[in-house]
C-alpha cells in the first residue's frame, strides 16, 4: 500500500505533440454539471471503477495521455464518484499496462 499524499492522475506527458483521437475530436465539449445529469442511473455505482479504467486503458493504447485525455479523465474520475487515490492507482497500473 503506497504511503504519502496521493499522487496527480496525470503521468508524465510525452515531449512529442499529442495527436488529439478521432474520439476526441468527435466528441462536443459539455459542461460537467450536464453530462453529471445525463450519466445518472447510467453506471451502477459498483461498477464505476471498471468503467473508469476501461476509458484509461483505451486512451493509454498509444503510451500516453494528450492534454485533452487528461482533462476528459479528470471529469469523468468525478462523474463517476471515482476518488483520487484509486483513480491514481488505476492509471499507475495501466501506465505499467501500456508501456511496452
């Protein structure tokens, strides 16, 4: 069990410039407050953190995260009532997960 504050969920971001995902792309920028009562009833509470990482597994299948993919991670970690530290682990685990 990791001892301390917890950490960011943001890894170290690559050097290169970030080529935003067609997802991304695609996807219309909503406040949080809308999307907060779209999702309601969507994803039962148990499950909140298996979906949450599958999200992070998918946008870490290129090594790394944009900009974008952490702001559309940071809101979906407090959609989904996900809290910091298991969020961190979450993505420390698929960093390891997705490096090769």
């Amino acid at each position: 069990m990791r001892r301390g504050p917890p950490r960011s969920i943001e890894p170290q971001i690559h050097k290169r410039r970030a080529v935003p995902s067609a997802t991304m792309m695609s996807v219309p920028r909503q406040s949080v407050s809308s999307l907060r009562k779209r999702r309601r009833g969507m994803v039962p509470k148990e499950l909140a953190a298996t979906v949450f990482a599958v999200a992070i597994d998918l946008m870490l299948a290129d090594g790394h995260l944009s900009a974008n993919e952490q702001e559309f991670i940071n809101n979906m970690r407090v959609l989904l009532n996900v809290d910091s530290e298991t969020a961190a682990r979450i993505v420390d685990v698929l960093t390891i997960k997705n490096a090769g």
